[in-house]
C-alpha cells in the first residue's frame, strides 16, 4: 500500500538537496585544501584529515542509518540528519583550529550518512511501483551529480570568497532540504520494539572504521611497508571475520540476514560496487592528467569535466522513463557497455590528445552511469518487503561508498606503481653507452636540455600508467555485465 504524502514533487526536490547535500561535501573540500593549511597552520599530513574524518566517520555511520530509520521513522531521521548536517556545515566553516574543523567534519559525516539512503527509501515509499523509476531517477542526480560539481564548485567558491564558503553555502541548501521533509513526509511511529545489538554495531563499526583508514592513508604510508596500514588490515579482517560469527549466532543481530537472501538485493549489491568505482575513481584520474600532463588550466579542466554532468542530467531522464518499459537487465549491461567503452577511450588518451575527444570521452560517461543507477536502485528494492527497505538502503549505501574508497585507493596505487615502471624503461636507453638515442635533442635544445629530456619522460611514463588505470577500471565494467544479467525481474501479473 502507498503512503499517502502530500506534496510529493516537494518531497522529490527535499530528497535531492538532502542527498546534493551528502555527496557535494564528499569532494568540494578537496581543493579548499591549501588554502586551508595556511589559515589553520596545518602540515599537508594533518590537514588531510579534513577528508579523512568525514569519510571514515559516515562509513561507520551509514550502517547505523538503516536501524535508525526502522526504529525512529524515516521523517525524524531525515529532519534530524539534515538539520545536523547543516549546523556542522556552520561549525566548520567558524573553524579556527585544525582540531575543530577535523571533529566538526566528523559531525558532518556522522549527520550525512543517513541522508543519501533514507532519502530513496522516503520516495519508494510515497509513489506506486510503476512510478519508481522516474522517482529514483530525479533523486539519483543528487547522488550522481554531486561528486561532478563538487570539486569545480569548491574552486569557485574558494577563489572568489574563501574556503569557510564551501561549509556556508551549504545553509540555504539544507534549510530548503529540511523544511521540504518536514512538510511533504508524514509522522511515523517506526517500530519502538526493534531491538538494538549494540555488539555487532561495534564490531562492523570498528571494521568499516580501520578498514577504510587503511584505503584513506594507505597510498601515503606506502601501503603495507608501513606498519600502520598492516595493523589496520589486520584488524579490519578480525572485526569483521567476528561480526560475521556474531550475527550468524545471535537472535537478533544488528545485520538482518535476511536481506542478502534476496537475490535481487544480494546481485545489486555487487553492482553498486562497480558503480562506486566508476562514480568517483575516474573523477579523480582525470583532473590530473589533464591538468598536469596536458596543461589545461583548473577551469578549462572544469569545463571538460562537466561534459560528464550536462549528459548524466540528460540520460538520468530518459532512464527513469524507460524503467518499467525496458528489461532493467538490459539497461544495466547497455550502461556498462557505455561506461566500458568511454574508459576505454580515455585508456586511448595521449599528450597531445585533442580537447573534443576528451569531451566525447565524459559524454559517454555520462550517458552510461543513469542506465545502471536508476533501474538497479529499483530492482534492488523490489522483491523485498517494505520494513526491510531502510536496511537495504543504508547497505547499499556503504558498498558504493566503500566501492569508491578501493577504486580510488586502488587506481592512485596502479598510478604511482606504474608511472614508476614506465620511467624505468623509458630511461633504459638513456645512458653515456647510448648517446646516439638522446644527444641531438640535447644539442639542439642546448643547456638545461638533460632536465628537460627527463622531465618529458616523466610526462610519457606518467601518460601511460593513466592509460593502464583507464584500461583497467574498462575491464571492471565489461566484468560487471553477467551480474547485470542476473537479476530477476518481477512479471506483472
């Protein structure tokens, strides 16, 4: 049976802000980053706990979402998350001190975690079945829109306003966000019986935690040279391995089992995994490469990065439409085809790679990511019964999150190990044995000229280890298809 909600196009537009809300301040501190080392006298290892914090602090927390929502009621858990996450937003922008701004940030991740995955469920739950579609599609460009705009919004705001305005701006979003729930969703009761296994929170709380630390500082602590990261390997896999023993032997644990016995539910998870590699992982490849390898300046780089936005805004529509008309099996592997193949051309990218072929590139991109969200995050919910919804949400919500962090980690990672690599075998002939490959280019460029041969090189072996990351996050998808293919669809009767 439907709620009966008033205002639901109000309720479409609350959830999209709560949701814009989440993912925008998931990359616009990015590049506010410098600028706020120097206000906060911060080294670049401190300050990058800005990040940190907020990333590790709402993975611990998005598990929580699912049981509070259940619990509490969607709308005094959506009012409350989003009214804290906008009085964080404040707090960190009258920061004054590297301390502060690190607990305000982890405030705001604790606040946020709820907003992306009970925001969709609130929706699901005011429209019919065969509206579904167009709904998670209008919710989704929060969710996809918001990591594209975000580090090009940070840049703005930053230069011409000052960093504590990328925490301001958040203010009149969440305000509008806040009174929208309060207005378009109903009061609940929740379940006041629902009990809360304070154990198997902790435990899957403090492996979500270390395991995340690990992918957040592994590239800067040289991965498992360092003692650190080993120590957090290691006590992600035995919190986790114990969370798994508790909730399979206690009455009522903190992970309802029954949700991965849904098939539909058990695959989608898969695939959000795939789609949180390809969110995040080629947002941050791509700026690099074309600013420092290319020479495109921050908003030429912008504007190229924005191709991908402009086209998702326009596929997330269509793909909202053709769910219900459309096998969604189809419209996955179609969005994985597309996403393939757009990696694929960025695999292709060279130095002197044209602009319009780097704009094409994030075209296909963005047509290729709403074909995959929008049906997956309907058939994920379809079969399960309605108390189950928020758990589904918040676990969904956690696997693409923790897809983006091992996408990232991963390629940045490959980056760097193959940038290395490549350097060495570009420099093999480089040597006083082999003066014919290297003296004219040192002769006609003159002094300074040995630098620049080495600098060039740099450029190419670097140009390279992107295209091998490229390749390798195209491949990804290609492998996601059989999951696509595997959900069942529910015939109507």
């Amino acid at each position: 049976m439907v709620t009966s909600t008033p205002g639901r196009g109000l309720l479409v537009i609350s959830s999209m802000l709560a949701s814009l809300l989440y993912t925008v301040d998931t990359t616009i501190a990015n590049i506010a980053l410098p600028h706020m080392q120097g206000s906060l006298q911060a080294t670049q290892d401190q300050i990058a706990w800005v990040l940190t914090s907020y990333i590790v602090v709402s993975a611990i927390a998005t598990p929580l979402a699912g049981f509070m929502g259940a619990r509490y009621g969607l709308r005094r858990i959506l009012a409350v998350s989003t009214a804290g996450f906008t009085l964080a937003s404040v707090v960190c922008g009258l920061a004054t001190s590297l301390e502060q701004i690190v607990v305000f940030r982890a405030l705001q991740g604790a606040m946020g975690a709820a907003l992306v995955p009970l925001s969709q469920v609130a929706l699901l739950n005011a429209y019919p079945r065969e509206m579904h579609g167009r709904a998670t599609a209008l919710w989704g460009m929060g969710v996809i829109i918001g990591p594209i705009v975000g580090p090009a919004l940070g840049g703005y705001i930053t230069e011409y306003f000052g960093w504590r305005w990328v925490f301001f701006v958040n203010i009149p979003v969440g305000t509008f966000a806040l009174l929208g729930i309060l207005a378009s969703l109903p009061r609940e009761t929740g379940d006041p019986a629902r009990h809360f296994d304070g154990l198997g929170f902790a435990l899957l709380a403090l492996a979500i935690g270390t395991l995340q630390l690990m992918l957040d500082r592994g590239h800067g602590r040289d991965w498992f040279e360092s003692p650190e990261i080993v120590a957090e390997a290691l006590l992600g896999v035995v919190f986790l391995y114990m969370f798994v023993v508790h909730s399979r032997t206690t009455r009522q644990p903190f992970f309802d089992i029954r949700l991965l016995s849904d098939r539909n539910l058990a695959i989608s998870v898969g695939m959000m995994f795939f789609v949180g590699i390809a969110i995040l992982a080629p947002m941050v490849l791509l700026p690099p490469f074309l600013q420092q390898l290319q020479g495109y300046p921050v908003l030429d780089a912008g504007w190229l990065m924005a191709a991908r936005g402009v086209s998702g805004l326009a596929a997330m529509a269509v793909a909202g439409r053709l769910v219900g008309r459309v096998d969604p099996r189809m419209l996955m592997a179609t969005g994985l085809v597309i996403m393939g193949v757009s990696l694929f051309m960025m695999g292709g990218f060279n130095l002197d790679t044209p602009w319009q072929s780097v704009a094409l590139a994030n075209l296909l991109m963005g047509l290729g990511m709403p074909p995959i969200f929008v049906p997956m995050s309907v058939v994920a919910y379809e079969t399960l019964p309605r108390e189950l919804r928020a758990e589904a949400g918040a676990l969904l919500t956690l696997v693409r999150n923790i897809g983006s962090s091992i996408g990232v980690s991963a390629t940045v990672a490959v980056l760097a190990r193959y940038s290395q690599m490549n350097q060495s075998y570009l420099v093999e002939h480089l040597t006083v044995f082999d003066t014919a490959r290297w003296e004219p280019a040192v002769r006609a460029v003159g002094e300074g000229a040995p630098a620049l041969l080495m600098r060039e090189v740099e450029r190419q072996a670097a140009a390279i280890a992107y295209a091998n990351d490229f390749h390798i996050m195209a491949l990804a998808m290609f492998a996601a298809i059989p999951l696509a293919l595997m959900i069942r669809v529910k015939r109507a009767n």
